[in-house]
C-alpha cells in the first residue's frame, strides 16, 4: 500500500511540475495576471497541495508517537490536511473553469473527517444529529475506531483505515490534476499550432545589415545622404514595431522586454531626429553611440526570437 502511494505521489509531482510551467510560461502569465484573484487562486492552491502532499508523506514516513496527546495531533493534522487538500484542487480547477465534482470516495473521507475531528459533538447528517467518539485505545498510525450514537439509531462502530483513506484520496486526487494538466496542455497546443509556421525570426530580413551601415554613413558630417540614411532608419523602425505587435499577439511580451523595446524605440527616436535636423543638440559622436546601441541590442532580440520559434516548434 504505501509503495503504491508512493507511485501515486510521483505521478501527481509531474501533474503539479506540467501546472507550474503552463502558469508560468509568459504568453499564459500575461493573461492570468489580469486577473489577480483568479492568479492568487492558482497559486493558493497550488502550493496548499503540494503542502498537504509533504504533509501525507512525513505522516507515512514518521515514527508514530507514543504520547497520546500527539496521537491525537497526528490524526486531526492528517485528516484536516486531506479535507483541505480536496477543497485547493477544487479550487484549482476553478480557477482554469473546470467543474470538478467530489467523488463518492472524497465525499466519505470528508464525512469521516467531519464526524471524527470537524464536528463530533455535534454532527449533523441529512437532519440527523449524531455524537462521535474516536476510541482511545484504537489510536494507531493506520487508524482507529470511531463510535457514533444518535437518538432513535444503536450504537455503530466504525474502522477508519488512514492508510487505506489516504490511498483512495490520492487516486482521485491525480485523477483531478491530470485532468486540469490535460486541458492546460490541449490550450498551450492549440496556441503553438496557431502560430508556429509564422517564424518571429523572419520580421528581421537579412538586409537589415545594409540597413544599419547605411545609417552609419548617414551620421557622417560629411556624407549628403541623410535623407536615404533616414528612410532604412525608418525601415529598421517599422521591423520592430511588427515585432513587438507580433509578440502581443502572441502573449510573449512581458514587462521586461517591453522596457527593453521601449529603450530601444528611443534610441531610433532620438536617430530619427538628429537624421531630420531636429535634434540641434545632439553631436555626431552621440548619433554614432546611439547607432552603436541599436546595433548590437538588434543581437539580443533575434536571439529572442528564435528561443520563441524554437519553442513554438518543439512537441506540437
């Protein structure tokens, strides 16, 4: 049995790592973040899991005690900790609009959760009030017996099988996470499908090089084609104003390549003026700095181009 919770726990360890990366994938992230309680529920959730998941493993791997105050501690953590583990993965799939319904199994965990250590004074069950016990005696890391009276019923005695409760919780609970793994995974598809032969790369021709060394020549004092200079500033403008739509588009521009772009854009900017005579201020040597800046930063953003499209077309 724990051998079997013990694969059961691996396969939900992959489900929760398939989660995390969707979330935290930018063109998803962009999206998400517009809304911060649905982001905030995600993440709740998400750790809550994985916390009553340490929780359930230290329970199996740990010396049962031999106090009997900390028996009890053990049982109520470990019976809580699976009642709150079912409400975080419901939770998370509502969070991504999916509509998860407990199973009949989950359901009777949180009956016994709830007659042994929620509500045992006083329990009420389809109008009927029921008064529980757990035996003392019966305390063990594998479970106990719980004693339920209520007026007009005898007596009943019940074996609570932890082990056996946390096997079945576990099953469903992968169930419910490949579930939500499953329809992130089908989106993140359809997404890459959508624009994976449109290469980000090719925004950037190859003539971009004849570009910048016509500007280069523009800058000079001397030349008398400031104008033709000006027109391939122009053009190295217009290329990166599709790539930064062509990432919108795409949910791949974050908030730090929207500051780089935005360095970028001035840079051109400031090129732009002093190529149009409408920048007195600024010197030669400055035009050439700025020349210098857009030139090289040009490298980093192929570079993230061509991460995009790799990842575009990879696994589709």
């Amino acid at each position: 049995m724990i051998n079997h919770i013990n694969e059961i726990l691996e396969r939900i360890g992959s489900a929760e790592e398939s989660v995390r990366s969707y979330i935290n994938t930018t063109r998803y992230q962009t999206d998400l973040l517009k809304n911060l309680d649905t982001w905030n529920q995600i993440c709740s959730s998400l750790d809550t899991i994985g916390d009553t998941i340490f929780s359930i493993e230290d329970y199996l791997s740990s010396e049962y005690p031999e106090n009997t105050g900390l028996k009890y501690i053990f049982t109520y953590g470990i019976l809580q900790s699976l009642f709150i583990q079912q409400d975080a993965v419901k939770n998370l799939a509502e969070a991504f609009e999916l509509d998860i319904t407990l199973s009949d199994k989950l359901r009777n965990i949180r009956l016994l959760r709830n007659a042994s250590i929620g509500h045992p004074t006083k329990n009420k069950v389809k109008k009927v009030i029921y008064f529980n016990y757990i035996s003392r005696p019966t305390l063990s890391k594998n479970g106990f017996t719980l004693l339920r009276s209520s007026q007009g019923n005898r007596d009943e005695f019940i074996d609570v099988n932890i082990i056996s409760i946390i096997s079945d919780q576990l099953t469903e609970i992968e169930k419910s996470y490949e579930l939500i793994a499953s329809k992130l995974e089908v989106a993140d598809k359809l997404h890459r499908e959508k624009h994976k032969n449109q290469l980000v790369a090719d925004i950037f021709h190859s003539s971009i090089g004849y570009l910048f060394s016509k500007v280069s020549e523009a800058i000079n004092s001397s030349t008398q084609n400031q104008s033709f200079g000006l027109s391939m500033l122009q053009s190295i403008d217009k290329m990166y104003k599709e790539f930064e739509s062509t990432l919108k588009a795409r949910n791949e521009l974050n908030e730090y390549l929207e500051y780089d772009l935005k360095e970028y854009q001035y840079a051109i900017n400031e090129l732009d003026s002093y190529l149009s005579g409408e920048h007195d201020n600024m010197t030669e040597t400055s035009a050439r700095i700025y020349l210098f800046y857009i030139r090289e930063q040009h490298l980093h953003f192929v570079e993230i181009a061509n991460e995009i499209d790799e990842e575009y077309n990879k696994k589709v």
